[in-house]
C-alpha cells in the first residue's frame, strides 16, 4: 500500500477506534508503521491531514454532499449542508421526540463524566462536520480569514436554538424562518448577504 494511503487508513481507524479521539501526527505516524518525516511530506500540516481524512469519511458516508453542488453559490451550498444537519430532528412532533431524547441523555441526568463524555463526542461529530464544510469553502476561496473555531461554535449554537425552536409550538412559517435564520448565520460567517 502507498504511504499516504497507510497513513490515511491509520488515521480513519484512529476515527472509527474513537470518535473523540485526536489525531496526532506521532500517533498516526506510528499506526500507519511510517516516520513522523514520511507523514509531514504527505501531509505538511496535522490540518492538512485531518481535512483529508474528514474528506474521505463524509465522501463515503455523504455521497451526495451538499457542497459539492459547484452549480449554486457557496452561501446556498452552505446553507443546504447545515439543513442537513437539522433533518434528523424533524418537525413538530418528531421535533419534540428528538429534544425529549436529548434532554433525557444530557440534560434531566447529573452531569456525570459519562454524561459529558456523550456529548463531547456527539460535538465533536457536528464540528467536525461543519469544519469540514467550512475548510472545503476556504480551499475555494469563499471563506474570509476568520476565527474557525469560533465560527464553528456559533453555527452549532444557531443549529441548537433552530433543532429547539423545531419543537416548539410554531406558526406556518417555521421553516421559512428557519431558512432566513441560516442564511442570516451563513452571511455572517461568508461576508455575503442576499442578492
């Protein structure tokens, strides 16, 4: 097997080993059965490697990402990917099934280390998920040079306060509200605004 895909293969095992997990560039190297030096020339920064490896994963698993839909502008593109992330939840009924089920694991028990390990991991996920989005933009040249991190943590919050409001008693106009939230979040986060 060719280094770089020992050393990809080391790493999405170290994912699906632990989902909270990690990467470092010793521990990959060392998975993977090659130098720190072999892995840097592949992958110069531990980012670098991360992106990729995140990459492949939502390839295999989201074939039909969102955000590979080059035919639409990179605001509506993103806006599709955090959608994504709301479906899950539903609306109205299943909404309240998903937040009954979210607050019976992480908010009715005593913040356990078990407890706050679940939800570590579960963050972990979305962020990733939404870095990934953000870096894959970035390498476009759509994203202006920004706090990531920060701007991760504000897009789960909008996330959040949307999955919550899903299941909530609401008028008709939920879901349009909920698209003019996204867009409002994903303008501030792009530096666009409606044309």
């Amino acid at each position: 097997m060719e280094t770089r895909e020992k050393i990809l293969k080391a790493a999405a095992e170290m994912i699906a080993d632990d989902v909270t997990a990690t990467i470092s560039v010793r521990a990959v190297a060392a998975r993977a059965g090659v130098s720190t030096g072999s892995l840097r020339f592949h992958f110069p920064t531990q980012r670098a490697l991360q992106d990729e490896v995140l990459r492949r994963i939502y390839q295999h698993f989201m074939p039909n990402d969102p955000l590979r839909d080059r035919s639409l502008p990179a605001r509506d593109r993103l806006v599709n990917c955090l959608r994504q992330m709301l479906a899950p939840a539903g609306v109205g009924e299943d909404a309240r099934r998903a937040f009954k089920a979210a607050f019976a694991a992480f908010i009715a028990p005593d913040p356990s280390e078990q407890v706050h390990t679940a939800y570590l991991s579960y963050e972990r996920a979305s962020a990733g998920r939404i870095t990934h989005w953000l870096n894959a933009l970035d390498d476009e040249g759509a994203v202006p040079q920004r706090d990531r991190a920060k701007d991760v943590r504000f897009l789960l919050t909008v996330l959040n306060g949307l999955a919550m409001e899903r299941a909530l008693p609401y008028g008709d106009s939920v879901l349009q509200s909920e698209t003019d939230t996204l867009y409002t979040a994903v303008d501030a986060i792009l530096g666009t605004a409606a044309s």
